[in-house]
C-alpha cells in the first residue's frame, strides 16, 4: 500500500513540476525576461527560492521512498541554476523512483524509521509516508507552483494537479 501512495503519486506530481517549469520559461520568454529570475524567486525573504524547492520536492520523493523500501536513493550535488538542469533533477528522480516496485515497500508499515535531526524519535513506516514524505513533497511543489504564480505565469489548479483517471 505504501508503494502505491508514494510512488506514483510522487512521480506524478514531479512531472507535472516539470510542465509547470516548462510554463514559467515560456512566460519569462513572452515577457522578454531571463527566466533565472523565476527560479531565483521566492515568496518570502527567509524561504528557500524555486530551485531549492525543486531540489526539495525531489529529495522528499527518493529519500521518502529509499528509508521505505530499504534501497539507497542516488544523491544530488544542488547546483542547478537553468531550467534544464532543474528538469534533469526532476527525470533523474521520476527514472530511479520508477526502478521501485511495490514488493520493495514489504514489510514498510511497521518499519522504524528515523533521522539524525529527530534526535533518537521514530515513526512507523506508515506514518512517515503520511506524516512526513507525503506532505513534504507536496508542500515543494505547491511553493514553487506559488512563486511562479506570484510572478505572474498562469498556471492553475489543472496545471497542478495533472491528469486525472477518469473513469467512463
């Protein structure tokens, strides 16, 4: 069950980041601005700009899904600065969240898992996904959709939110 929360959802909504990205460049391009202005950008003096929500929303998805599944998630030097540097995250991240499969996150519910800042706390598998890899991941992606909002590129919730499995 975890496998089907954390994963998919995450590589969904990783690559609908991606497309919103893709809109905030095209907008900078209409605009006749650099768009290193967009991905500087942040919403409040003390918060962390676009590019490091984007390297947060997918170190949130790998190390969410690695402590789940027991697998070591690669590691990223967080030196991108241009769009498709912060695109190559986003693949980087969707391609290794995509070598998962559910028989990994056997056993993840129970699974204590802790980190060094928790100071000898843990949770349960089950609700670090939806304590803490969930929310996260989706908190990053929502600040960088709200910093290119913010500066005007027009984006919506049909941006956000991506395709949807309708059913007939």
């Amino acid at each position: 069950m975890l496998y089907e929360i954390v994963v998919p959802q995450s590589i969904k909504m990783l690559n609908n980041l991606s497309r919103i990205l893709d809109k905030g460049a095209e907008y900078a391009d209409a605009k006749k601005f650099e768009a290193e202005v967009l991905w500087n950008s942040r919403l409040a003096p003390n918060q962390f700009n676009l590019i490091r929500q984007v390297q947060i929303a997918c170190d949130s998805a790998k190390k969410g899904a690695a402590y789940l599944s027991g697998k070591e998630a690669p590691v990223n030097e967080d030196n991108e600065k241009t769009l498709p540097e912060l695109k190559a995250r986003i693949d980087s991240t969707v391609t290794w969240l995509s070598t998962l499969k559910a028989s990994d996150f056997q056993g993840a519910e129970e699974r204590k898992i802790s980190q060094p800042r928790w100071e000898g706390k843990y949770l349960t598998g089950y609700e670090y996904a939806l304590q803490h890899v969930i929310p996260n991941v989706y908190f990053h992606i929502t600040t960088a959709y709200s910093i290119l909002r913010h500066n005007g590129v027009e984006v919506g919730k049909k941006d956000y939110l991506g395709e949807m499995p309708y059913k007939k």
